[in-house]
C-alpha cells in the first residue's frame, strides 16, 4: 500500500531541505520524494498524514553499540577511572552474572531504546551476537551484529579461531534481509596476530564485514609502542609472551595485514597524519563516538580529520555513555570537534554531522546503496522528529535545530524497511512493558555483585 507521508520539513540530506515537503513509501521503498502538493496530485488515493512543525528526514545510523550491554546503564561508573579494571568488571558480570536471556532482554531494551531515538540501522559488536541478532529482528531494526572473537595468547589462536568459525558460521545461518552477520576481533591488546591474521583471511574469503575497536586508550597504546602498562602488566601475570612492535595501533593493524579488510575501527582516538592516512589508503572506515570517549576519559579524536575518511557517529555501549541517541552524539561530536579545532569551523557544521549521523554512517557500514538518506528507490528508511518544543522554537533552519536543539526524545515516528516500529510514544513490535519489568530484574541482580 502506498503511503504519502509529509511535515513542513522534509530533509533528504542528499539534498537540500524541503519546505511544506512529501515522501512516498510503497512497500519497503521510497517512490518519490517532493513538495506535498505535487506528491498529492501524483498519488490522488494515497492516504496522506501531515506531521505538522516537524522534520521528515532518514532514519539515524548508530555506527557502533554493544547492544547486549544495556543493562549495564550506570553500573560502571566507579570504575571509569581506570579503564583496565572497568573492562575486568564489565566481563565478569556479562559472563558471570548474566543469562543468556539476560543478555537477549538487555539487547532487545537496547534496540528499544534506539527505535525510539530514531535509530534505524545499527553496527553493534557483540560477545552473545545470537541475542543482538534476535533484538534486531524483534524490534525491526536494520543492522549488522559482529561477532566479537578474543583470545591474546598466540599458542591458543588456532583452537580460539577454531570455536569462533563455528559460531559464525552457525550465525551466518540466521541472516535476513535486514540483518547481516559479521566478524570483530575486538581489540589489538585482546587478539594475538596469529588470530587477527586467520579472521582476517576468512572475512575477506567470505567478504564478511569486519569491525575492530583501536586507537581507543592510552594503555592500548603503551602496550604496542613500549610493552608497558596495565595490559602487558596483565599478559606477564597470565604467562603470554609479547613483544611490542614499537607502532601505533593502526600502524600495528596495517602491519598484521586487518585493514585489508577495510575495517570499521571504533573509537581511532589517538591517530595521528600518517595514521589517518593509512586509514584512508586501506580504504577502511572509522565510527566516532565522543560522547564514550569522553566519559571513559580517553580524549577526543580529531573529528575534523574524519571528514577525509568514510566515517559515522556511534554511541558505543550505554555502559560508557548511558544513552543511545544519535542527535545527541551528532551534537557532542560537533561542539567538541570545533573545541579542539576552532580552525575547522567552516567544515564542523550542522549539515556536515547531520550527513555523518545518516548518510556517512550508511556508507561507513556498507549499507550506502540502501538507506541514509531520502530518495526514489532506497529503503523506506525514516523518522519524525518534532521541531515545535519550547527548546527548540523558533526554528530560522531545520538542520540546525535538529543538531544544536533536539534529541532523540523528540522523535514521533521511526520507520523501517516501511514499517512502522515506533509511533506515539509506543514501540509497536514488543512487548515494553515486559521487558521493562525484566530489565529492573536484572538491574537489581547485578547490583548484588
């Protein structure tokens, strides 16, 4: 059935704004896109449904989660000064602490959370991907889930990869249409080369999406220039032996032959001119997630240098952030980068991070021959945000008051695929209040530790 949905703004981002503006969806496409009265005469028995003082625009790709951590919202905190044992303490609850339908309840809350924040498309790693992948389609979600691998000791990688291929490939079984499988070896000071080489040679034999977290700490760093720090601290006490290649974390990732595969690397913190450069050689892409990176007290990445990349926002987990909301990470990215690089002013702009919270994070994904943005023939990928709050009023640009002024709470619609998974304060596809019951629950449970 065709459907004409229309708002006083209309913003395809590929495109510039439309006033008093339309989109046709029929089916899981968008068929056309214009002023309201054209679309009204080209489709004469389409019911039509006005939003009113509001913005019609591609649904928002958070480029990086870990969806299956949401009940960790707030449980870290104490921890948030030294990262080595914020990473000990998040693992010992996930493994220990954690069913596995927790970690489904907390995954499927996640990808709640993210419809209702207008999130459509997500790249979430996650340990217990099975329960990612299940979230997804439950909610309706479009993504890719990757299945994060660890294992530091280069004597085990042939036995870890073996276990690892098995579940991937078990995975790979439950694809559709809107959710793909994918692989992430999880971090350089959590992969032996050994085992990044075997992932690696399978993702580009069995062109699987690869994602990787790097460059994110000053640990991961010390570890691979000068073999020092909490993580070599951390492989002497376990008996593993290293020897640090004396690189920075991309330079080491080069070296190892991952960015063969065009990798998106979360985080990319600490890179410098030659790293962003290699990145850029090797065709790979960056999720940036300022908001984690600052709560974590990493630093902030040069968001300015991003802009020669393919790049999106992410959020990283709410266990480092507390929110999923792209608006307000596509904020935090732009006031921070324009912090720390005042120069780059006339290219940190609203329109630029509106572009990296949709269309760039559609291509850093892969997904840019399919959605992040509004136009005939791409998936009826959309959302709604309300533009007539007191905190946003009076609205002189569309685009600015949707970066500087609005958040994910403003969103009344978000569609997927031309489905709709959340309207009028209501996720249609799950049961919400059960799984908040459940998440108190597990909340509480965790709490005990």
């Amino acid at each position: 059935m065709l459907n004409i949905y229309c708002a006083d703004w209309v913003i395809p981002v590929a495109t510039p704004p439309l006033v008093d503006g339309a989109v046709a969806v029929d089916g899981t496409q968008i068929v056309a896109l214009g002023p309201r009265a054209d679309l009204v005469k080209q489709f004469p028995a389409a019911p039509v449904e006005d939003f009113g003082a509001a913005a019609l625009m591609p649904g928002l790709i958070n480029c990086h989660s870990h969806l299956e951590l949401t009940a960790m919202r707030g449980y870290l905190e104490a921890e948030e000064q030294d990262f080595f044992a914020w990473l000990r303490k998040l693992t010992g609850a996930r493994m220990l602490r954690m069913t596995a339908a927790d970690l489904r309840v907390a995954a499927t809350w996640g990808a709640l959370e993210a419809a209702r924040a207008g999130v459509t498309c997500v790249g979430d790693a996650a340990s217990s991907a099975a329960a990612s992948i299940g979230a997804l389609k439950e909610v309706g979600l479009r993504g890719t889930v990757y299945q994060e691998v660890f294992g530091p000791d280069a004597r085990m990688a042939k036995e870890q990869w073996a276990k690892a291929h098995e579940q991937i490939e078990a995975l790979r079984a439950t694809e559709t249409k809107l959710v793909r499988v994918g692989v992430s070896p999880h971090a350089p000071y959590s992969v032996s080369a050994p085992l990044l080489e075997l992932i690696t040679d399978y993702a580009l034999a069995e062109q699987l999406p690869v994602m990787m977290h790097a460059a994110e700490s000053e640990a991961e760093t010390l570890l691979l220039r000068d073999g020092l720090g909490v993580f070599a601290a951390d492989y002497a006490q376990r008996g593993i032996a290293w020897r640090a290649p004396g690189l920075s974390p991309v330079q080491y990732l080069a070296q190892v032959g991952v960015l063969r595969a065009r990798p998106l690397l979360a985080h990319c913190i600490r890179v410098d001119d030659a790293d962003i450069e290699t990145i850029k050689q090797a065709g790979a892409c960056v999720a940036h997630c300022p908001q984690s990176n600052a709560k974590l007290g990493h630093g902030h990445a040069p968001y300015h240098k991003f802009l020669h990349l393919k790049h999106g926002l992410g959020s990283d987990s709410v266990a480092s952030n507390n929110t999923c909301d792209l608006l307000a990470e596509a904020r935090a990215a732009l006031l921070m980068g324009r912090a720390a690089a005042p120069r780059a002013l006339d290219v940190l702009t609203a329109q630029q991070t509106l572009f990296d919270a949709t269309t760039g994070g559609a291509a850093a994904l892969g997904y840019g021959a399919q959605t992040g943005a509004l136009a005939a023939g791409l998936q009826a990928d959309l959302i709604v945000v309300r533009l007539d709050g007191a905190h946003q009023l009076p609205v002189h640009d569309p685009v600015s008051a949707l970066i500087f002024a609005s958040s994910g709470r403003d969103v009344v619609l978000t569609v997927v695929a031309g489905r709709e998974i959340f309207r009028a304060e209501r996720v249609l596809t799950v049961d919400e209040a059960g799984l908040r019951a459940r998440m108190i629950e597990i909340g509480a449970q965790l709490a005990l530790v």
